[in-house]
C-alpha cells in the first residue's frame, strides 16, 4: 500500500475511455466515504432568508476632512477626460475614497495614538452607528 501501488493500480494515462471511466468510478466508490459534499441550500436549511437594510449616515468631520483631502489632492485627475494612465490613476483614487469610507484610520498617521486603542473613537470617527 504505498503511493507506488497506489499510482499503477489507478493509472489514468494508459487505456482507453471505457477503461479511465471504469477507474475514476472505482476512485469515486473508495474515496466516498471520505468526502463531504453537500450543497449550499442543503447545509443551512433553517435559516431564514437574508434581509438587508441600508442605512445612511453622514460623515464625522475627521472622515470629511480626509476624503476632501482625498480628493483636492487629485482634483486634476478627477475633472479631466479619463484614458489609459489616468483611468489607472483614478480607480486608484476611487479605491483611497473607499478606504476613507470603511474607516479613516485605515490611512497612516490619521489616529490619534493617545488614545485608547479599543475606545469609543473607533466607532465615532468611522461613522458607525452608536
């Protein structure tokens, strides 16, 4: 029993059709038991189906402040014709403004380390509700 054995008794790349058939069903038949394969729908059947709702919140000022900076920064970019640099450029803008969106602290140097690393200034400042 040793992968040697293993790799001649299920050799794929000699025989023909019927014969590689015949040895992908004895693979199936040995390694069945082993497997766990369920679909999606099968797995969670008493959830009940997903909802979301959207709330909009306004920005805090610090998150305000640096998508403005954000976007002043590379304000050329953003009022000009866009092609092929400058669509790069962009969507790199695009991808900046986004981050700022998710939570300002993801730029270096915008939290204020004297405060508390858990403290309630993460949620404040990324306008998530209270």
């Amino acid at each position: 029993s040793t992968s040697e054995d293993f790799n001649s008794f299920f050799n794929l790349e000699e025989g023909d059709k019927n014969t590689k058939k015949t040895i992908i069903k004895q693979l199936h038949k040995i390694l069945r038991p082993f497997m766990l394969r369920r679909l999606k729908g099968d797995a969670a059947k008493e959830l009940l189906p997903k909802t979301e709702t959207i709330l909009y919140m306004r920005m805090p000022d610090a998150q305000k402040k640096l998508y403005k900076d954000l976007l002043t920064r590379n304000i050329d970019i953003v009022n000009s014709n866009v092609t092929g640099v400058q669509k790069t450029a962009l969507l790199n803008i695009i991808m900046q403004l986004r981050k700022c969106c998710n939570h300002p602290y993801l730029f270096p140097g915008v939290e204020d380390r004297t405060l508390h690393p858990l403290g309630e200034h993460l949620v404040s400042t990324c306008g998530k509700m209270k």
